[in-house]
C-alpha cells in the first residue's frame, strides 16, 4: 500500500481567471480586447473581414460579426437540438420510477434496477426499450402465408428480435431492415410492448417519440422501459444534505470542425447529472470551462465562467447558450480568454511580457486521467477556494472533494450518433463514480463496483486493477508551487486513501 501522497509537480506555472457569470466574463474580455497585441488579435479576426463580414459561416454560425457579440445571442443557435433535449428531459422526469430514490426526502445507495439511467437510450427515447415491427411479416402470419419464425421467443406477431435486425446504408444514410431469406423489409422502431397494445385495442392513439420511435401517446401496461443494468444511487441524510452544495466544472468548445449537435452532446453528461443531483435536494454550480497547456507548455492557462448558479434552475435556452452555442464559445469564449488573461496578468509572472507562445492567443487540452490533468485541476481548486476567502468568488462549495471535472472523451468530426451516445454515457458512468466514492464509504463503492462488473463478464483482477488506480488518484495532488495542495487537505486525502484500500483489500481478499 502506498504510505505517502504521490506529488504531481511538473513546474508548469498557473494562470487562472474566474467569471462569476457569463456575461460578466464576456463583457470585461470585449472591452479589454483591442488592447491585445496585434497578432493576437488577427490571429482571433481570421475569419472576420474589417467591415465585419464573417468568411467562414460554418465555423461561426452568422454573416455577420455583430450577431455574434454575446449581448445579441437570445436564442440557441439550433432550435431542433433544443428541443430535442427539452423533450428527453421532460421524458426523463415522466417516465423514470426511480423507487423513491431521488426524491427530496433521501438520496439512497441502492442496486434497485427500476429507472436506472443509460444516456445512450435516453437520447433516443428515454429509457424506451425497443422493438422491431415489419408489416410485411405481421399480413404473412395474419394470412396464414407464413408460420410465425420468432414464436419460440414469445414476440407478438410482426415483431422480430432484435439479432435479427441488420444495419444498412443506402446513399450514406443508415437504416435498419430484417433479411428473411435473402430478402430485405423494412422495419420500424417501436416502443417495446406497442405492438401487443395495438393488438388488443387498435384505437389506442400513437405518436413519434424523440429517437424517431413508434409509441403511445398515453400510459399503458404493456410498454416497456429500460432496466438492464444496475445504477449507484447516493445516500443522504437530512442533516447531511442540509445546505449541501458541488461544483461541476465542464469542458467546453471543440475541435474546429465539430458541429453545434456534438458541442451539445459534450456538455449533456454534467446537464444530465446535475438533474441527478438537484432532484436529491443539492444545489449544484455548473462552471463553463476553458483549460489547458500554452503551446511553450510552460503555463496552465484555466478560464470558468458560471453557466448555472446555485439557486438556478434548468433554463434551457440560457444554459446551451452559455454551454454549447457555437457562437458563445468560438467568438466570445475565446477572444475573452486572452483578453481577461491580459488584464488579469499585465505580465507573465517571471516578468516577460506575453505572447501567444506563452498562451496568450491559444492552449493545448489535457487529457483527464493524466497527471497535468490532476496536478491543473487541483491547483485551480485552491485557487478557487483562496479567492472565495478573498471575498472575490460567490464560491460555496468548500469541500475541495465536492469540486469535480468532467470531459466527454474527444469527440470527432462526423462521428456518428452510436459513438457520440456511447461517449456521453461513459462520462456520466464515470461522474457518477466519482461522486459515488466521494459521499459514501469505500467499501459500499467498491462492493458494487465489484458485484456489477462481474455480472457483466469481467475478471477480478481486471476490476481489482481498475480500481486501484481510481483509489491511486485520491492521493496524486501537487505539493509545490502557487495554489499546491495544503498540508492538512493532503493528510485528509491520505487517510482517505488508507480507508479505500482496506476496504478494496477486504473486498478481494
């Protein structure tokens, strides 16, 4: 066992800048802009003309450069993405039975599967289990042309399971047909148990659901919802939860080339999560975040700007646009970077002045799970928590292991929807972890970590090896430096590291 905190010091000097809001943060880099120098500022116009003229309109999303001054964005740039998510999550809060346990009384840690969570599924329709429908194959069976072939797997007439069901393409566009000696009919996605509705009753009235599935318009007994696999709840008490705030930290903006659908779905896991939380009772900051190594990689540029606030709710329109809106993040987000880390810091602090090598014009991401990743975000925890003492944050949150990071794994340029679900799922799995491992006892984690990975096929010693290194993290915290990790906060994570270990060492013994 590890006897000693890990120190993650890799010299690298900290700049850090912090809004209190979006718009604080993009007015005060608008009006500091001009004073960058020349270069950066070109470098920042390549796309604008003098008159204002935007030359790369997929890349900004307008013509022209007023429309993208953050005062004059009202309306998220893609309505249909929108409503979308509006949508699922107004389908998440109706359909999930979740056995009472994110309601405002308790938030317990359970392997109850009724409502459990899965991105993938709830972006297509929300915890909807499907099925497949071919007409071709129900008028065969009603005629007596054909014998029912998926009798035996208990599906009503028409229905074909899904093993049967192939992925095709025609013109680039995919689809999903059933191949039946050769021959290839078309399917439609349904909600699980509408066919066997529709086949007692007719009448009953159907509509699309979000994920282009056939279903219902009102409840009924025989449709089906997701509950494959088991979820961590949280646990609570009153006194506990009282007052109780996090800090979720999400990555924001994207390769150049991404589009406004896969900006949305980077930021859905913290949104997603932070629903998660607020129905349990705890307020939640969302903090817009631009991180990461200047191209010396000699400096941690970090930028937050507040995208929700604690006593907010869930205004869709305000928070995509802070979050996610292409003309937010590729216009304001970072021209205000460089401006703000100009005003902030006049000169670097080993007293040359900037340039964009040092970071001012740009900075290369870290990757989460790296040491610079912890050595960043950790270092930004102090210097958060040091200017709330300061008096110049609105920081609540004053447990540094109630601060967390999240990044959906990158996202690339045409990626289909599969890939981009499979992602957002992993990172809300992983959040979720994380949270977990921080409000209840290791051995609880651990033991459920344990029980669901080996119903799902892995060995211990992979699982064994996967958890030490989340447990490892606990105590990989800089010890040097501006904003380094305090004494006493390195001895609270040591004596929670031993706790994590002993129960990992019970747990496998």
């Amino acid at each position: 066992m590890q006897k000693d905190i890990i120190p993650v010091n890799s010299g690298k000097t900290p700049y850090f800048l912090h809004g209190e809001s979006a718009e604080d943060f993009f007015t005060k880099g608008e009006k500091g802009f001009n004073n960058l120098p020349k270069g950066t500022r070109d470098e920042h116009n390549d796309r604008i003309l003098a008159d204002g003229t935007v030359t790369d309109t997929d890349f900004y999303g307008e013509s022209e450069e007023s429309k993208l001054k953050f005062q004059n964005i009202t309306s998220f740039y893609d309505p249909q993405v929108l409503t979308e998510f509006k949508e699922n999550f107004k389908d998440l809060s109706a359909n999930i039975d979740t056995g009472g346990a994110f309601d405002k009384r308790k938030l317990i840690a359970t392997r109850n599967k009724s409502g459990i969570f899965d991105f993938g599924l709830a972006s297509k329709g929300l915890l909807r289990q499907v099925e497949w429908f071919c007409g071709v194959l129900f008028t065969l069976i009603r005629d007596k042309d054909l014998p029912n072939p998926y009798a035996t797997y208990g599906v009503e007439p028409g229905v074909v399971p899904s093993d049967f069901i192939e992925t095709k393409y025609l013109n680039g566009v995919k689809y999903m047909a059933w191949i039946y000696k050769g021959r290839e009919f078309s399917v439609q996605k349904r909600q699980a148990g509408v066919t066997k509705a529709l086949n007692e009753n007719g009448s009953l009235a159907t509509t699309i659901a979000p994920g282009n599935i056939f279903t219902l318009v009102k409840p009924n007994k025989h449709l089906k919802f997701s509950s494959n696999y088991d979820k961590c709840y949280l646990q609570f008490t009153t006194s506990e939860r009282n007052d109780k705030t996090v800090d979720l930290f999400v990555s924001v903006g994207g390769a150049w080339n991404l589009t406004q659908r896969e900006f949305a779905y980077s930021v859905m896991p913290s949104l997603i999560v932070t629903e998660i939380l607020q129905n349990a009772g705890i307020k939640v900051r969302i903090n817009g975040t631009k991180a990461g190594l200047s191209i010396s990689k000699d400096n941690y540029i970090g930028s937050t700007y507040v995208i929700k606030d604690y006593h907010e709710g869930f205004d869709w329109n305000k928070l995509m646009i802070n979050a996610a809106d292409i003309r937010t993040i590729r216009y304001n987000l970072f021209r205000s970077v460089s401006s703000n880390l100009l005003q902030t810091y006049p000169t670097q602090k080993n007293g040359q002045k900037w340039s964009d090598y040092d970071g001012l014009h740009n900075s290369y991401g870290v990757t989460n799970g790296t040491n610079n990743f912890r050595e960043m975000t950790e270092k930004f925890k102090t210097y958060l928590l040091e200017e709330a003492k300061k008096g110049n944050n609105r920081v609540k949150t004053t447990d540094r292991n109630k601060m967390f990071f999240t990044a959906t794994e990158r996202l690339n340029p045409g990626e289909d929807e599969e890939s981009l679900l499979q992602k957002a799922t992993n990172e809300v799995n992983r959040l979720l972890t994380d949270i977990d491992m921080s409000y209840n006892t290791p051995s609880s984690v651990i033991r459920r970590t344990r029980e669901k990975r080996k119903a799902a096929g892995e060995t211990d010693y992979v699982i064994r090896k996967d958890l030490e290194r989340v447990i490892e993290d606990m105590i990989k915290l800089p010890t040097e430096g501006e904003y380094a990790v305090s004494e006493s906060d390195q001895k609270k994570a040591l004596d929670n590291y031993k706790v994590a270990m002993q129960a990992l060492n019970e747990q496998f013994k």
